[in-house]
C-alpha cells in the first residue's frame, strides 16, 4: 500500500534526520523530570487493537498522601507545558509509525476507556491507524469540541489520500513553528471525553 510505504520511508528518514533533536530531547528530560525519560501508555490503534504508545515524558509523578497520582494538570511542569507545546514530546512515535502500529497522519489514538463510549459514527475513526498528526490536528487541535474532532476525523477516513496526508503534514509543521492552535495543549490538559452528547 503506497500509505504505508510513505509512511515508512518519511518516518526512517526523519529519525536519522532528528537524531540529534532525540539526543538534545532526552537529555533535557532527564535533566528536569528524571527517569524514565520516554512515557508509554497502552493507546486504541486500527480496529481499536491496543498498541503501546511511546513520547517523551512532560509529568512529574506525584502522588497525594494515599500514593494516588495527582491530577494531570498538576503533574505537568512548565518544562512539560514547553514541551508540549513544541510537540517535541510526540516524536518517539515515529517508532510507532515504522513498527505499524501508527500512521504519520490519521486520527489522534486516545484513551483505551473511551472505546465503549463512541456511536457508531464516531467509532470509524478506527478503520485507519490512528495519526500522529491529522486532519483534527491541522483544523483546531484542542481550541475545538469532541464531536467537531470526531467528525474531522470521520471525514479524513472516507477521504483519505497521499495528497490529503501530504497536506496535512504541512500544514502541522507551519502550526507547531508558528504555534498555532497549540497552546491549549501545552498549558492544559484538554477535559476528557465523556460519551456521546446527543448530537
């Protein structure tokens, strides 16, 4: 398939092209929140088969006095906000990208818990491996609502392209150069999503 053989080739290559980012990365990681400095979480991948998910840390692990962890917003320092908000935490998932179990673009893998929650229609979403990058991500990313991301997505997945993919690459480096319609995801943690809203 010609997707998948973009996909590939364009992330091996950005891997020996970033090396020296993945270096400078890991060390400032390391340097502000520790070990271990890569974050893996189990994530829903094509048809929702789960897959582990790999970026860079941004959280701290603190816990209250019961030895819960704390909530998202925070656990996540101004180091993590920087980070995320550079989307230099979203790079070790090449290594998802090349290992198949992620695309360079489709729709972003959320959480595992909200696979029981979807319609039907939003459930389509995992007909494509889930992006790194995708047409959600390029047309509000965060500033947006849940069902205006999952009909972005539905859309991207009956109108998928190399062209499409190539476009929408473009346009997510030009947001994350100029930061646009990121901020929300680096200073916040965006709210969860909680079923469906009877649209």
């Amino acid at each position: 398939m010609i997707k998948r053989l973009f996909d590939i080739t364009a992330a091996s290559a950005a891997i020996v092209i970033l090396s020296p980012v993945y270096a400078l990365t890991a060390y400032k990681v390391k340097k502000h929140l520790g070990s271990p400095v890569l974050f893996r979480q189990v994530r829903p991948g094509l048809h929702g088969e789960p897959f582990k998910m790999v970026k860079f840390r941004s959280m701290i692990d603190a816990t209250d006095a019961d030895g819960n962890l704390l909530p998202s917003d925070e656990r996540l320092t101004p180091f993590g906000k920087k980070l995320r908000a550079s989307s230099l935490d979203e790079l070790p998932e090449l290594w998802n990208v090349v290992k198949g179990d992620m695309s360079l673009v489709g729709p972003r893998p959320l959480l595992m818990e909200y696979l029981p929650l979807y319609n039907e229609e939003q459930a389509r979403r995992h007909l494509v491996r889930p992006g790194i990058t995708g047409h959600a991500q390029v047309n509000g990313r965060n500033a947006i609502g849940w069902d205006d991301k999952f009909k972005l997505d539905t859309w991207y997945v009956d109108n998928q392209s190399l062209w499409l993919d190539i476009k929408i690459l473009f346009k997510t480096v030009k947001k994350v150069l100029i930061k646009d319609g990121i901020n929300a995801e680096g200073d916040k943690i965006s709210d969860k999503f909680k079923g469906n809203t009877g649209e």
